[in-house]
C-alpha cells in the first residue's frame, strides 16, 4: 500500500504574525513523491528523465562521508510559487505512531542538521520542475544504524482560514531521507507499561462491557522497525477471552522511539479474573518481546446492592432474634412470679390451717 507523504504546518496568525507549529506526517505503507495538489517533492530522476522511479532517498554511508544526491520540487499550480528547503529530523507522534518531522524552527541533531541543499530559499514558475543539488555530511562521530529524515518544500506564502478568528495555514510537503550509516546494526524492540481499563455498566445486562489495553512500544536499537502487535486475553482456568492482532500499530518503529498506544476490547467479561498479554514482533519474528497486566472484573454496584441486601436481611434477623428472646425472657419472668405468687398463697392456706387446728385442740 503506497503512504502519500503530505505534511501540513498549522500557523496561529495574531496581527499578522505566523508562529510554526509543527509539520506532521500520516501513517500508512511504503512512501511515495509526496504531492498536496499543489506542488510535490521527490527525489530526481536520473538524467533529464521526466519521472522518478525511486520512493524517497535511500542512502547510505560511514562516519565523514559526503553523500550527494537532487531533489525535484514541482509547481503544479498555476501561478508561481516559493519555497523554504531545509532538512527535517524526523519521530514517531508519542500518541498513535505517526510519522514526523521537526519544524523548520526547531533544533535538528540528525540527518536534518547535515543535509544543506544547494538553495535554501526556491520560487518555481507555474507547471514547472525544479531540481536542486544537496549533501548530506555524515559526521566522523555519527553513530551506525538508521537516520531518518526529510527534505521539505515550505511555502512561505500563509493561507487564510475561514472564519472571524485570525488563523492561517502554512503548508509544507517532504520528501522522506532514509540514511544509514555504516556499523554494526543492532534491533531491539520492547513492551512496556501494559495496562487495562475496564468500563462496565453499572447493573449486569443494561449495557456493553467493555476494557482499554494501554501498553507502549519501544524501539531501543539503531534500526528502524516494522512490527506486529498481537493481544491475548485469558480467564479463570485459562480461558481464552481475547486472541488478536492489535489494529493501530505504527507501520514503522524508528530508532530510539517510543509510542504509547491503546486498543479497545468490546465484549469484555463482566466477571472474571483476567491476564492480558501483549507481544510485540518485527524483523521476521527475530525479535519478540511482551509484557503483561491482570484486572479483576466485577460488577461493583450490583455486588454492593446484594452485599447492602444481605446486610439488612442480617439485621432483620438479629433484630427479630433480640425480640424473640426478650419476649420468652418476659415470659419466663412472669412464669416465674406467678409460681412464687402461688407458692406464697399456699403456704398462707397451711398455716391458716395449723392455726385452726391448735384451736380446736385447746
């Protein structure tokens, strides 16, 4: 699948004034001349070729070799057009992956800082070509492995945006540089920080169960990568409650890069002990790492309701117990002064008795 290479730099205009943000790069497959509808960068032809069958710069070097090459910028708009050249360092977006380069503003230490292009500053005619010369100085201190980059066409002009607030646009377009300098190339890719948010409805069977696995991907070798992420979730027993391949992983790892990433789990269990594992692959399967994080999945408010139930049923029946037993304690009392009341009349009546017979007696 072909990765249109197309960078937009969002300006913020107050009086006038316009403040590069930033230059982004989407995500998707191999590279190609990157081309806006307006104007393309690509690398040159050979010759006085009319096309360019490479995707981007592909080169390659030891520490303080000089590497030279042309890049073709191309108006294809009607009206002429000026452009800013510079080199770009490019990263992963630490959000979602996504292919970046530095703005023109910021500080390079890569291949950005040793690329100078012949012109810095290019006003093409309309439905025009232009190629341009450039070096990249690889520096006798450069460390082996991949650097890569950019060469981007800025327009200096700004666009206005619509609207009653002053913002504008300025827009900028790159061709991708892929360097690598020569020495011992050392892949290495790691899983870290695995994590698991779970959103359950509030009563069993009135909604979706659903969970977010965080984790982050880390690129600590001096190669770019291209990996594969697959999700594996098991239960009580070993259940397996989750088997797949992650769907927003960055088609490409650059070196010493890192990105946080997220993957949502719709259907996920409403009760159960649960071990997620994430894998993380790249370089045919030479590489695996993985990383892993348990949750408990409980429904809490319905278990709270029923433990609120059982509370109450229990003091009902202590309740109920304290009042049976007071009663029969009642009970007996009053069985009890009665046989004493009883007992006391009787002996009453015998000595009632005694004494009528001394009487008669005397």
């Amino acid at each position: 699948m072909d990765r249109r290479r197309t960078w937009t730099v969002p300006l913020a205009l107050l009086a006038l004034v316009a403040a590069a943000l930033g230059i982004l790069v989407g995500a998707g497959g191999p590279a190609r001349a990157a081309d806006n509808g307006r104007w393309s960068v690509f690398p040159a032809p050979a010759g006085h070729g009319k096309a360019s069958d490479r995707q981007y710069f592909y080169l390659e070097g030891d520490p303080g070799t000089v590497l030279k090459d042309k890049v073709s910028v191309s108006n294809l708009s009607s009206e002429p057009m000026t452009f800013r050249i510079y080199g770009a360092d490019a990263y992963n977006t630490p959000r979602d992956g996504g292919f970046a380069v530095r703005g023109e503003q910021e500080r390079q230490t890569g291949v950005g800082a040793w690329v100078a292009p012949a012109k810095d500053r290019l006003t093409v005619p309309p439905r025009t070509r232009a190629d341009i010369p450039f070096t990249v100085t690889v520096p006798r201190d450069a460390t082996p492995g991949d650097h890569p980059g950019a060469l981007v066409a800025l327009d200096t002009e700004v666009d206005k945006a619509k609207g009653s607030v002053a913002i504008g646009v300025r827009r900028a377009v790159g061709a991708r540089i892929h360097l690598r300098v020569g020495g011992p190339a050392l892949p290495a890719l790691a899983v870290e920080d695995v994590g698991v948010g779970h959103g359950r409805p509030l009563l069993p069977g009135t909604g979706e169960s659903t969970a977010t696995l965080r984790y982050t991907l880390v690129n600590r070798g001096n190669v770019s990568l291209r990996p594969h992420v697959t999700l594996r979730a098991q239960g009580l027993f070993g259940r397996t409650l989750l088997q797949r391949t992650a769907s927003r992983v960055p088609f490409e790892l650059l070196p010493g890069q890192k990105v946080r990433l997220t993957e949502r789990w719709a259907g996920a269990p409403r009760l159960d002990h649960v071990n997620v594992r994430v894998t993380a692959t790249a370089d045919r399967g030479r590489l695996r790492s993985g990383a892993s994080a348990s949750f408990l999945a409980v429904p809490w408010l319905a278990v709270g309701l029923l433990l609120a139930g059982l509370a109450g049923a229990g003091a009902w029946l202590v309740l109920r117990h304290r009042a049976r037993h007071t009663a029969a304690g009642e009970e007996e009392a009053a069985d009890t002064a009665g046989e004493r009341d009883r007992g006391e009349e009787g002996e009453g009546e015998a000595g009632a008795v005694e004494a009528a017979s001394g009487s008669g007696t005397a």
